[in-house]
C-alpha cells in the first residue's frame, strides 16, 4: 500500500474530485480527514471508505473553507481523531460562467474567497499539525489547480484569476518553507465530470468524451502524496500532458515503456513539446508506466 498509516485531509471531500481521491488514499492504507459543507456527503463518503474493509480511520468534520474558525476547528478535530497530519489536499472549488461586464460582484468575490482563500485557511489551519521533522519523509500541501491557468476562457474571468492566484500563492510557500520538510505541488485538470462542471448531470454516464472522470485524477495525487515524490517539490501538474504520454504509452513498442529511462528518448522524439512540459517529472511517469503495467 503507497500510503499505509499515513494521514491525509481532503477539502471539498463530499463529492467530485476529493471524494474520489479520498477513497484511492484509502485504498491505500491512508487514514483520512473529510471535510466540506455537507455532512450527509461526508457521511457517504466514510460509509464507502469503511465499507472497503482496509481498516483505515476516517474522521468527518464539516467546514466552510471561506471561513477560517471553522477550518481551524476542523483540523484540531483531525489531530485529535488520526495524529499527526502527512499530506493535505486543498480542493474545495467553485466556478459560476457569466459575461464579465455583468458579472455579480459578490459573486466574483465568492469564487476568489473559496478558490484563493480557501486554499490559504487549509495550509494556515493544517500547519501546526503537519509532519515536519524527517526530511526523507515530508509533509505534502496539494493543491487542485486548472488548466485555466495556461488556458483561459471567456465568462470564465472569476474563476480563471483565482486559479492564477494559487499558482503564485504555490510558489511563495514553496519558497518560504523550503526548510521546513513540506512539499508544495499542484494537479491542474482539464474539464472533468463534477457538479462544478455539469450540475447534477454530473456521473450520469453521459459526459462529452474530453471530459476526465474524477477517478482518472487520482494516480497524480496518490503520486504526490506517497514516498516517491519525497522531492518533487513547487511542481505544475497538468494533466493535458500526462494524459498524451498515456496515449502515447498505449502506442509505444514494449522495449520503449519499460520504464522512464528507455520511454524518454521516444517520448523527446514523438512528442518534443509534452517532453519539455515533464522532463522533470521522470517519477510522474514512471509510475505511471507501472500503474498501466
């Protein structure tokens, strides 16, 4: 198991994409924090962890990440429930389309106050809690990104300013705590099929085809998280790239994905662009490799 008796807290863990990386954490051996607005969720959520039989604790506090007593609150209660804190995924979102000249002022307030924030509170109120005395074993502070940052779209500017804003946010804490064995990194998806996105269509099987499913996010987190990404530290994780490495992967000759060493030089020959974006991501893909083999 990657991440046996390690303790990892997910925001925004009552649905989408941190309800399914809190159950690949699970899976492997974490003990989990859930935290959102909704306690039924939550309460779902630890019932389909428990139900797995791994034998993992699961504690449940509800929160709103726009206020910080309540986050606080939340991870006290998790120290006291699992120990010490491993890892903290900072994935609470929120995103609402409307012409820019006519958008809500509140409303834009609302998305950069749960988007930027949100992400501040996690990483403030987690601190005092975090892991951060073994160098060979450091804290991780993940924050869920969006291709947006490269990508912007019109009606989109709320949303789009705020997912600039983490990325400079990323990279101060990465600077100031260099020294402190805590790691910085971020998954930026494309579109993927969650509320934020569909509305309640959301898992009815019929999202459009370049839409992700939230559990083909999960190999980047659980990367992130467990030992082999002990020094991957202020990385951009965009998974636009890694998925044409899969589909390159899935093309490759055998002897060329045996691992990162031999399938490098392939992937700088088909794909010179993807290459430059990962070069420093190897271990990215080489456990990627590994989860495909």
């Amino acid at each position: 198991m990657l991440l046996k008796g390690k303790t990892i807290v997910i925001t925004g863990s009552g649905r989408g994409i941190g309800k399914s990386v809190a159950i690949a954490c699970a899976k492997e051996g974490a003990n989990v924090g859930l935290t959102a607005r909704t306690l039924d969720e939550l309460n779902e959520v630890k019932d389909e962890i428990i139900n797995l039989g791994t034998g993992v604790r699961v504690s449940v506090k509800t929160s709103d990440v726009t206020k910080y007593e309540e986050i606080e609150n939340a991870f006290k209660v998790f120290h006291e429930d699992l120990g010490e804190i491993n890892g903290v995924i900072a994935n609470a979102g929120y995103s609402r389309m409307w012409n820019s000249h006519e958008f809500d002022s509140n409303k834009f307030s609302e998305i950069m106050t749960i988007n930027v924030s949100g992400v501040f509170f996690a990483f403030k109120a987690a601190y005092p809690y975090l892991k951060k005395d073994d160098k060979n074993n450091k804290s991780r502070f993940i924050i869920t990104g969006s291709a947006a940052y490269t990508s912007p779209m019109p009606k989109l500017a709320a949303y789009t300013a705020s997912k600039f804003a983490v990325v400079g946010l990323q990279n101060a804490l990465a600077l100031e705590y260099k020294k402190e064995n805590i790691n910085f990194n971020m998954v930026l998806p494309t579109q993927v099929d969650t509320r934020m996105l569909r509305g309640r269509k959301a898992g009815d099987g019929n999202k459009p085809p370049n839409v992700l499913n939230a559990q083909e996010l999960n190999d980047y987190y659980l990367f992130l998280l467990s030992d082999k990404a002990n020094k991957t530290d202020n990385a951009l994780i965009f998974t636009n790239d890694f998925g044409e490495i899969r589909n390159l992967l899935s093309k490759a000759p055998p002897v060329k994905r045996e691992n990162w060493e031999v399938f490098k030089p392939y992937l700088e020959e088909n794909a010179p662009k993807i290459y430059s974006n990962v070069r420093k991501l190897g271990k990215l893909v080489e456990f990627i490799i590994n989860t495909i083999e």
